[in-house]
C-alpha cells in the first residue's frame, strides 16, 4: 500500500527511501523476492532520485576502495611470492645443499627490501658456509 500512495503521488525520494527501509524488515528470501518485484515496475524513476543516485555513489565507491585495496594486496603478495622464488633459483643453482631450509626460511620474511638484500648477499656470497650464515641471520634484523 505505502509503495502504490508514493508512486501516485510522485514521491519519488520517499519510495526510494522506503525501499532501503525495506531490507531492514524484510528477512525472510520469499518476502525480500516480494518486496523487491513490487518496486520493479518504479526502477526507472528510481533511478533519477537524489537518495537512489547518493546511495549507488557510495557503493560504487565503497566497491571501488575494496577493490583497489585487494588488488595492491593481492600485488604485494605476487610481489614477495617472486623474490621469494628469484632466491630459491639461486640457493638451487649456487648451494643445492641448503634449498629446503632456504625454502623454510625465506617463506617466513614478509618484508620485501628484506627479501632483495638477502638476494644480493646470496649472491655474493663466495661459499656455502657463508650462504648458510647469511640465510641463518636474515630474519634477525
């Protein structure tokens, strides 16, 4: 009853405000499907309201931040994944004794300049013995 008297009185900002208001009272699947196919013939005037365009804009926002956030986490993550692995192919290629507890090691440090300086100290490390030391001391810091 409350969605017809707003459709004919125009109320458009009301209408869409009582949709939100809606979903509060509304739980149950079959009465959310209800509610929701009554408002389905107003969408498009819905649409040109202030509330419904406010409150689409802070979704999208919202949506977009979570997305950005995820996405530079899901980069760093990549990131260290790749240093992690550039330090194995050494350790695998310079010191094929030491690899699995290299493996252990390096899975543990989640600071990425972390990551690249042990890299360049492998690398430059002359024998095994100093490559073991280098990989004991690296998460010390």
């Amino acid at each position: 009853m409350m969605i017809s008297r707003l459709a004919e009185a125009q109320e458009w900002d009301l209408l869409a405000i009582s949709r939100l208001l809606g979903g509060f009272v509304f739980k149950k699947e079959a009465e959310r499907e209800w509610f929701r196919k009554r408002f389905t013939m107003h969408q498009d005037i819905l649409r040109e309201s202030w509330v419904y365009q406010e409150i689409g804009q802070e979704f999208l926002e919202q949506g977009f931040e979570k997305g950005l956030e995820q996405g530079l986490e899901k980069g760093r993550e990549q990131r260290l994944q790749d240093l992690r692995q550039m330090i194995l192919s050494l350790v695998q290629l310079r010191f094929p004794e030491i690899t699995e507890q290299a493996g252990q090691r390096v899975e543990s440090i989640t600071d990425p300049e972390l990551l690249k300086a042990l890299n360049l100290k492998l690398l430059a490390a002359p024998e095994l013995d100093e490559a073991k030391k280098i990989l004991f001391e690296a998460d010390k810091h």
